[in-house]
C-alpha cells in the first residue's frame, strides 16, 4: 500500500522509501536544523512533505552530487536567503549588485560574443 504523497511519514516509512537507513535520518536530523519531523507520544519521529522533500534534497546532494555535510548545509542555507520567485527567475537577481568592474567588463565581453554567436546561426 502507497501513502498519499501528503501524508505524513514515520521513520521507518521514508526510510524504506527512500533506501535510506533510518540511523542516518536521525544523523541528519542532528546535522541539518531545518529538518525537523513532528515527534509524537514516544519520540516517535513523523515526517511532513516538506520535511519528505527536505531528506531528498540532502540526500541527492550528499550521495548524488558529492556534497560535504558543511556544503551540503551551506547550499541548503543560501537557497532559504533567495525568495522562491527569484529562484524561478534569474532576472529577478540583479547582477550589478554582485558584479565589480572587471566582472562587468567579462559580462559585456560575453554578451557581445552571444550576439555574434546569434548572428552567425541565423546566417547559417
């Protein structure tokens, strides 16, 4: 039987679905401070969906993309401090703002080859 993807989740549950032994969620539980599943009567541990999307983030960054437990928590970090509309939106970010002269310069530099770039294809 497969839960709603809303429900909630007990250890042994994600841990199953997720191939992910249930002394490493705890782990993370410690290493990471966002993630926080609900604790009921017991200590028992019940994951909510976006604690569920949480385990997977870390687990794809530690296990798939190679990430340290400190840079896996630092990228965690910084994806909280960009408001979710300008993560779906790269202009929203302005880039002078981060930019120095020399940064700026490589930026023009790499418009202009794009432009020409784009040039060349639609003479092709």
């Amino acid at each position: 039987m497969t839960k709603d993807s809303g429900a909630f989740r007990t250890i042994g549950e994600l841990s199953k679905e997720l191939n992910i032994k249930p002394h490493i969620l705890r782990y993370w539980e410690d290493q990471f401070g966002m993630l926080r599943p609900l604790k009921r009567a017991g200590s028992r541990r019940h994951y909510r969906p976006e604690d569920v999307e949480m385990v997977k983030t870390i687990n794809r960054l530690l296990n798939e993309e190679g990430y340290t437990i400190k840079g896996a928590r630092k990228s965690l970090s910084s994806r909280d401090k960009v408001p979710v509309e300008a993560a779906h939106d790269a202009a929203a970010i302005p880039m002078a703002a981060s930019v120095n002269d020399d940064g700026r310069a490589m930026l023009n530099e790499l418009k202009n080859i794009r432009d020409r770039l784009s040039s060349a294809l639609s003479q092709a």
